[in-house]
C-alpha cells in the first residue's frame, strides 16, 4: 500500500474578503436607513409645529385668545424649535401657516403646512 500524501492548499482570504464586503454593504445599508429615519422625525416635527401654531392662531383669529393671529403662531412654532416662514388669516376665521424646522437637516430643510379654522 502506498502512501498518497495530497498537498493541502493554504487558505487565500477568500471568505474573509467576503465577509468585509458584505459587512461593508449592511452598515451602508444602515446609514441610509438612519438617514431616512432622521429626515421622517424632523418632517414629522414641522408639521407638528404647523399644525399647533395654525390652532393657536385660528383661536386667536376667532377671538378665543388675545393678540394677533400670526404672532401667536410665530410663538408656538418657536417653542417648538421652528420658525414662521408664512402665515396668511383668510375670509372666515382660516389661518393657513407654514413652518421650518430652526436647525436645518444637513441636507436639507423640513417644511411643514397647516391649515385651521372655525368648527364646520
């Protein structure tokens, strides 16, 4: 009987140059999805913001609170980390108001738009 000796390959980093590869595609996966998480929030925050300041300022244009209706929406979208960029009172008590977020995404900025008025 013969003694067959087989020569055993090295390993050549195949599987690990894999690995890094498909490590390096799940984190870039992870950062995109982070990202579009991050820009849902500050688009769900400016249009929370909206939607309280057109409230207070169709309260105020309805006389259930004091003062002038775009300067009280400028208020509350203030609190709320936000600033006014349009505030319009039309026929019938009906504030329509827009808002951006005061600390802009990086790239870009989150709107948002409202609109309140009477009960029907």
């Amino acid at each position: 009987m013969k003694n067959v000796f087989v020569k055993a390959q090295r390993e050549r980093g195949a599987g690990t140059v894999l690995t890094l590869g498909l490590g390096a595609v799940v984190i870039t996966m992870l950062l995109g999805l982070l990202f579009l998480a991050q820009a849902g929030v500050m688009a769900s925050r400016a249009a929370s913001a909206a939607d309280l300041a057109a409230l207070a300022a169709a309260d105020t244009a309805r006389g259930l609170a004091s003062g002038e209706p775009c300067a009280v929406a400028a208020d509350v979208a203030a609190k709320h980390d936000a600033k006014l960029t349009s505030c319009t009172v039309a026929g019938g008590n009906v504030v329509e108001v827009g808002t951006e977020l005061a600390r802009p995404f990086r790239w870009g900025v989150a709107t948002g738009r409202a609109r309140a008025g009477p009960p029907p």
